[in-house]
C-alpha cells in the first residue's frame, strides 16, 4: 500500500492522528484530545459519575471523575465534582486539593468555592467564608446545589454575627 | 471593635432587615428555618473567634441542610469547560453521522421551495415548518425524515437554531444550516461525535433536556453573567511532556501542520486498528525508540571504557569527560523513557477503568 502524502495534499487521516500524538507528547493537548474525546461525552460520563454519587456509590463515581480529571486536567468542573466525591469519602485533603485545583482552573467556579469555602471554614479556617461569598456571587440565583448551599451558610454565619454583635452591645 | 460585631453590622446596616434576609434566603435557598433557631441558641455558648463562630454556624447549617456536598457537575460558563477536548462544531451531537444528512437535506430542500414560492419556506425554517414538513405527503421522504429528526432532537434544533449568532429565535435560517454543514465538515474523522463550540447551554446542573440521547445532557446555566467570564484563567496542565525526538516538523513550528514520518504511517492507515490501537502503538513505538536510544548510549559507555584501558593519562581524561557526558545523556534518556512509561500506563488504566464503569453506567444515569 502506498501511504506517501504529496506535500500539496490535505493532510490525511493519518497525519491528523499524527499531528495528535506529536501535540500530546509535546504537552499541548490533552488525553481528551489525543483520544478525541468531546464534551458531550465527558458530560454523558460525569451525569453517570453524578448519579453514582447521589445512590452512594463512591468508588464507583470517584473512578470515572478521576478519569475524567486524568483525560483533561483542564476541566474545572471535573475537579470539583471529584472533589464532592473525595469529601464523601472523607478524604478531606485531597478534597481541598481537587477543589483547589478546580478553582485555580476557573475562579468563578461555584461548586468547588461552595465546598472548599465550607471545608475550610469547618477545619478553622476563616479564608473560607471569602470562598463562599464568592461562590455566593459567582450562582446568586442558587442555581447549583453548592451555590444555594453557600448562600445558607453565609445566612447562618450573618445571623450568627447579628446575634453576637447585638449581645456584645447589650 | 469584633469582627462579629463588624460582620454584624454590615448585615445590618446592608441587608436589613436582617430577619427578612434570613427568612428570604431561607424560602429561596431551601434554608430551613430551624437553622436561624439553632444559630441563635448556639449564640450564648459562641465565645470564640471568628472561625469558631463561623465554623458552628456553618457545621449547623450543613447538619440542617441535611448532609454532605452534592455531587454536581457544572462546566464552567463562557465555553471554558470545553478547553482540553476534541474539537467539535456548532455544539451539536452527531453520534449517527444523521445530523448531517438532516441538515443537507433541508438546506437542499428549503433552499428550493423558497425559489419556487413554497408556503413552506421563506429562507426561514420554523418549528411549524419542520411539523408541517414532517407530516406532509407531498413533500420527499428524506426531507420529512430529516423534520422529524430536528423534531425529536430539540436541544439539537436549538444548536442548529443558534448556529449563526448564539442565540435560539425558533427559527432556523439558511445561514444557521451551512455553518453547522461547515462545522461538521471540519471535524476530522477520528473526532467521532461532534460536540460543543459555542456557550454552554442548560438550566443547571447536570440536567437532561427531553431527548433521551446521553449525548444531549446540557449542564449549567445559560448566560449567568456574574460566572464564566474565565477567559483570562491561567490554565495549567499536568499533562506531562516526555520524548519530543523524531517530533520536529521542519520548520513549520505549529504541531498542526506536520506529515506522519514514514516510520509510523503504517500503523496510522492500518484499517484495522482503531484510534485507541493506533495511539497505542505509535507510543509504543516512539518508546521504543528511547530504548534504542539506551542501548546505544550504553554501547558508547562500554567502548569508551574498553579503549581508556591502553590510553595515556592525558587521553584518559578526555575520555572520563567523554563517559559524563554519556551518563548524563543515558540519565536523561532513562528518565524520559520511565516518564513516557508511566503516563502510558497511567492514562491507558484510567481511560480503560473509566470507560469500563461509563458503559455499565451510562444507561442507568
């Protein structure tokens, strides 16, 4: 089989997946890309990884979003909600890491400022509460569980402040 | 002052009425009432700092809203989530290769009957159109076929819809039909499913719209100002860089532009192997190269060493110089090969358990 391309030619099939390959190995792109793997897919995945969660299967679940982490490392949303699984599984550190991660991938990100925000706030931290003002601003419709909850918890710890202030005057 | 006392006030002097923010926030968010109850029971007892205030206020709270984190996926708004997967077009699922013939065939068609003064088209299909298309006996088969198909596909007719300016107006133009033909026409062969490339769409987390196709599950809110604007997001991957030799492209610097070398071509336009198989092999393959590589400096080593036994001092020197050198190439060359290594193995175990467990899942979600 003759498999020269003429330098004048569209690239072919071949040298596409090529290109692929060279562009992983240079660090370029992901294993996402490199396998061609879309978002539609990885979203398909992380409703079944969503799902498993919800039924407390957290193995099961922490298996397919670190796989999705693992296949594109720039997907905010899959470290957070590895993140809630991590959290699940009281493996607490690697759930500030994965929400970390997600937040220094999109800052804005709700899900992972919501719970890293109440982690740390738990653990004596008070940079949380900064955590969920800002993932308070970022879903102030409470669109996302993780949003509603921080907007519930900033509530709590207001009406707590009001409590106190007004005790420390009277 | 305390920082209660400063918190305290704002929320006073900015939300108040306090109780009414509460109890708003309570009805809105799903905050149960019984959390500013506990809270102020708690208070006597708070006498703490800010973190110990906080930290209680907040265990009370998560404790009434019943529990740990939610799972949820959100992708990031502004199309950022899609940074790091394969390419796709116009944000539409073409699983079955049938969107595409839908979409030729009615841009063929509608492009016609507009010509010819058809009630049916006016450079303008509506859902009314589709409807009528799809039940009309005069129209063509594969013309009510391709209807039907935007009929039973409505985030897909949405994305179709707003192919040409990101916004879904119920009405799908001539121009909408010949970017999407575009669109999908780009995607190399081996992208599969063609996804995403505009804003995401959805109405939160992780939801399904009416199809029932995995592939049209939109998560996260659409046009959600106050998040996604993460363009400026410094991005950092960990996808590790290993081996680059036998990747240079001449002088074309960009990786896009390269022709497969001769040495690989035939495992990439082997029809028998899939993507999978053929990505596999060509790391193989390179890893191998490394290994090459390995012995070879190793030969050096073992020659250099066996000639130094008859040198002079002076040569002798020369030569040790010589050996460092190599050791450090064969340093490098065995870092690299253990790198290449475990990033194969590491992204084969993890695509393969993933893949595992989504197919045996995919259908329950």
């Amino acid at each position: 089989m003759d498999t020269t391309t003429p330098d004048n030619a569209a690239p072919s099939e071949a040298d596409e997946l090529w290109n692929r390959i060279k562009g992983f190995l240079k660090g370029e792109l992901t294993p996402a890309e490199l396998e061609g793997m879309t978002w539609e897919q990885a979203a398909a995945i992380a409703e079944a990884g969503c799902e498993l969660a919800e039924s407390g299967r957290l193995e099961e679940a922490r298996v397919l979003f670190e796989g999705l982490v693992e296949m594109n490392p720039r997907d905010a949303a899959a470290h957070a909600a590895l993140g809630t699984v991590y959290q699940k599984l009281t493996l607490l550190p690697d759930a500030l890491r994965a929400y970390s991660t997600a937040i220094a991938l999109d800052p804005l990100h709700p899900v992972a400022l919501a719970h890293r925000g109440e982690l740390r706030l738990r653990s004596g931290d008070d940079e949380g509460y900064g955590d969920l003002q800002s993932a308070v601003a970022s879903d102030p419709k409470g669109e996302t569980a993780a949003g509603a909850r921080a907007a519930a918890q900033i509530a709590a710890i207001a009406q707590t402040s009001v409590s106190r202030s007004e005790a420390e005057q009277g | 002052m305390s920082i209660f006392s400063t918190i305290g006030k704002v929320a006073q002097g900015l939300l108040n009425p306090m109780g009414a923010v509460i109890d708003l926030a309570g009805s809105a968010l799903g905050l149960p009432a019984g959390v500013k109850n506990v809270a102020k029971v708690g208070l006597g007892a708070v006498t703490g700092n800010f973190a110990t205030v906080a930290s209680g206020a907040v265990g009370l709270a998560s404790s009434a809203l019943k529990g740990d984190a939610k799972t949820e996926y959100q992708p990031s708004a502004g199309g950022s989530s899609l940074r790091g997967y394969a390419p796709s077009a116009a944000g539409v699922s073409n699983p079955d290769g049938k969107l595409r013939d839908a979409v030729s065939t009615l841009q063929v068609y509608f492009n016609d009957v507009d010509k010819l003064g058809s009630p049916l088209g006016r450079g303008l299909i509506s859902k009314g159109d589709l409807v009528q298309a799809a039940k009309s006996s005069k129209v063509p088969p594969q013309v009510r076929e391709a209807a039907r198909y935007l009929l039973d596909h409505p985030a897909t007719r949405d994305l179709v819809d707003s192919a040409k300016n990101g916004k879904v107006d119920g009405l799908i133009s001539m121009k909408d039909l010949d970017l999407v033909l575009r669109q999908l026409d780009r995607q190399p062969p081996w992208s599969g499913p063609v996804g995403h490339g505009g804003p995401v769409h959805g109405n939160g987390p992780c939801r399904k719209v009416d199809n029932p196709s995995p592939r049209d599950i939109h998560c996260g809110p659409t046009d959600r100002k106050p998040y996604g604007h993460s363009d400026s997001n410094t991005i950092t991957t960990t996808t590790t860089t290993t081996t680059t030799s036998g990747l240079s492209c001449g002088d074309n610097k960009k990786s896009s532009g390269c022709r497969a070398p001769d040495s690989f071509k035939s495992i990439l336009n082997n029809p028998n192997l899939s993507t999978e198989e053929k990505i596999q092999a060509v790391l193989a393959q390179i890893a191998d190269g490394a290994d090459k590589e390995i012995l070879d400096v190793m030969d050096q080593m073992s020659d250099l060493s066996s000639r130094k036994a008859g040198m002079s001092k002076e040569d002798g020197a020369k030569t040790d110089s010589s050996m460092e050198q190599l050791q450090l190439r064969l340093q490098k060359l065995t870092e690299r090969r253990k790198q290449m290594f475990e990033l194969m193995s590491n992204i084969s175990n993890k695509y393969n358990e993933m893949s595992n467990h989504a197919i045996q899942n995919l259908g329950k979600a």
